[in-house]
C-alpha cells in the first residue's frame, strides 16, 4: 500500500490549527523514551471529540527507562446539557487512547494498557525501552500515520457506494477493541427509522433554549479559540445545498440520507464506563481505517444524547447492545482541521527533575 498521503503534512499557519502539522520525521533518532511518549501524545489530541471539547487530561511521569502516562476526563469540559452523564466525554478520551496507543507502537514504544474506569483516572500506560524492534502490524501502522489526516466529515459524500469490502474492514476493526459496528448500506429499511430519529433529535434540541445555549458556547464565530466548533461547520448535521448557486444549509430530512453513502452504528455489550471507553477506541480505529481506505467518516449525536431516542434506536433497529454512536461514511473530499489544544494545555509532566 502506498502511505505517501498519510506521511506527508501540510503545515499549518493557523495557530489554532498547528498541532494537525505533527510529523513523526521530526522525531529525533536518538531520541529519550520520555521525549518519544512525549512526542506520542502530540498525535493523541487529534483524536475526534464531542463538539470538539477534547476533554482528556494525561498525565507523563518518565524516568530513565520508564515512563508512565494516565488519562483523565476533564469534567469542566463535559457538557452539562448535551451529555449529562459524561458518556460522549468518556467516549473522546477512549479515541485518544487510541490514538496515543497506535503512536507509541509506531515509535518504536513498548506499552501497556490498563484501563481503570474511575471518576479520577480512566486508563495508565506503562512505557519501557525495548532493545527489541516493536512490531507493529501493517493495519494498525497504516492507521497511526492516518491520524494528522483524519477529518469529521461535515459535507456531503460522494453518490458512489462504499464497497463490502471496505464496510467489512471498518466492521472487523471496531471488534478487535471490543464494541461492533452495525452497517446500514442502501436499501436496509432501518437506514429510515436513524434518520428520523436524527430528524426527530435535531428538531427536539433546537427547540431547547439551554441547547442552543450550550452549543453557541462551543461555536467559535472568530474562529480564535483552540476549541469548539467554528461556525462554517453547518449545524449539526452537514452542508447541504440546493442548487449550484444557493447557500449552503444544515441538511434535513432525505437529504440526511441521500449524502450518507453508508450508515453505521457503533454499539456495546453495556453501557458502563468501560464500555464507553471501548466505544471511543473503536470509533478511532473506525475513521483511521476510513482514512486509509480514503474514506470520510462523519458523526450525528441527535438520537444518542437524548436518553429517550437513544431507547427507540436500541429497540427500532433491534441493537445487540448500546448504541454508543451513529456514523455516516463515504467517499469525498478534505475538509479543513479543527483547532486543537496546545499539548501543554492537556499535559502535566510530572517526571522527576534532571
């Protein structure tokens, strides 16, 4: 497979944008371990986030031939209306699992994870130097040099459908952390009842004065903030237009369909912390695969953060467990990058003094 799409990264201008410009060549050889973790967990916040909070908080305690690195939730960032319970957050700190894991292999990082769903603390990797070369397989270092090009895709996708081939590498990648990706291609009949559960969700939320209140929070109109989503984002669904010349707007209705080649619901056995933090890592592995495969992969929360629609998708579609998130996935163009954190704005280092 050619990998020149994922290894070479356009630099950024944009401050709020830089951390997307991450180059692994930048790595020095002889780097420390310390350094080469460090260096990781600059690809970890490219991770996917609901409405872009990213609200992880690791913490890197390297000494010598050891490093060890926690992941935490950063509950000022939860949304208190959107997602009450922190699932969606603990979902996006799932996907920077991920991210860091799939790095630290491809640098070379021996690893561990142990996940520790708990209010203060949700995972502690424990990093060692190795005289032995990490092997890393191809899939999972096709998907780590994906992550700087990884995108949320906010446009409609392209009327050509993904292959069965393609759907069953996405399907097969989401089980290796544990959850399941269920696909709807065109004709499924249940592709109508998520979209008008979708339709549903959207109309409920607009209709909530403390929704729209919450996310103008996260909507950056001067497109300064490291944060948030920028206004040209299109709502919460995508862009959609209805003639060459007319203004874009948010889609609705069979349009939700008719720009959603494929969708997809990513589902768990439960619906504990742990799950959630399954769900993240899979929804990573998801759209890195995508990426590989240049494919899009775009998110809707509408029928999963209110409790009473996510019920109905569960029963409506006959689930085999929770859904944890709704996708829609195709072929299209590149989107612009979201602003990311400073690293240091996430990361405490806590390794002792030289």
């Amino acid at each position: 497979m050619d990998l020149s799409d994922f290894i070479v990264v356009v630099p950024s201008a944009d401050p709020t944008t830089a951390a997307w410009s991450h180059d692994q060549r930048e790595l020095a050889a002889d780097a420390t371990l310390g350094e080469r973790v460090r260096f990781a967990l600059g690809f970890a916040i490219l991770a996917p986030s609901i409405r872009n909070t990213q609200p992880w908080r690791f913490t890197l305690a390297a000494d010598g031939d050891a490093a060890v690195v926690t992941l935490a939730c950063e509950r000022a960032r939860v949304l208190a209306v959107a997602d009450p319970e922190g699932r969606a957050a603990t979902l996006s700190c799932g996907a920077a699992l991920e991210c860091l894991t799939l790095s630290l292999a491809h640098l070379g990082v021996a690893h561990e994870v142990a996940l520790t769903p708990a209010p203060g603390l949700l995972a502690r990797i424990t990093c060692r130097a190795s005289t032995r070369p990490i092997t890393q397989v191809p899939e999972d270092m096709w998907m780590s040099q994906a992550i700087p090009k990884r995108r949320s895709s906010r446009a409609p996708m392209a009327d050509r459908p993904v292959s069965d081939k393609l759907t069953a590498r996405l399907v097969a990648v989401a089980e290796a952390t544990g959850a399941r990706l269920l696909p709807l291609p065109p004709g499924d009949p249940r592709r109508a009842t998520l979209v008008a559960l979708i339709d549903a969700g959207e109309r409920a939320q607009q209709a909530d004065p403390a929704f729209r209140a919450e996310l103008a929070d996260w909507t950056d109109a001067e497109a300064r903030r490291h944060d948030g989503l920028r206004v040209e984002a299109g709502g919460r669904t995508f862009l959609w237009r209805d003639g060459d010349d007319a203004p874009p707007r948010p889609a609705r209705g069979e349009e939700l369909e008719r720009g959603s080649p494929l969708l997809a619901i990513l589902t768990t056995p439960g619906d504990a912390t742990l799950d959630h933090l399954h769900a993240g890592r899979a929804l990573a592995r998801v759209m890195l695969r995508g990426r590989v495969d240049h494919l899009w992969v775009g998110l809707f929360g509408q029928p999963i953060e209110q409790p009473e629609l996510r019920a109905r998708l569960q029963t409506a579609l006959a689930l085999p467990g929770f859904p944890q998130a709704a996708l829609r996935l195709g072929h299209g163009g590149d989107g612009p990058p979201t602003p990311r954190r400073p690293l240091a704005d996430v990361l405490v280092d806590a390794s002792p003094a030289p």
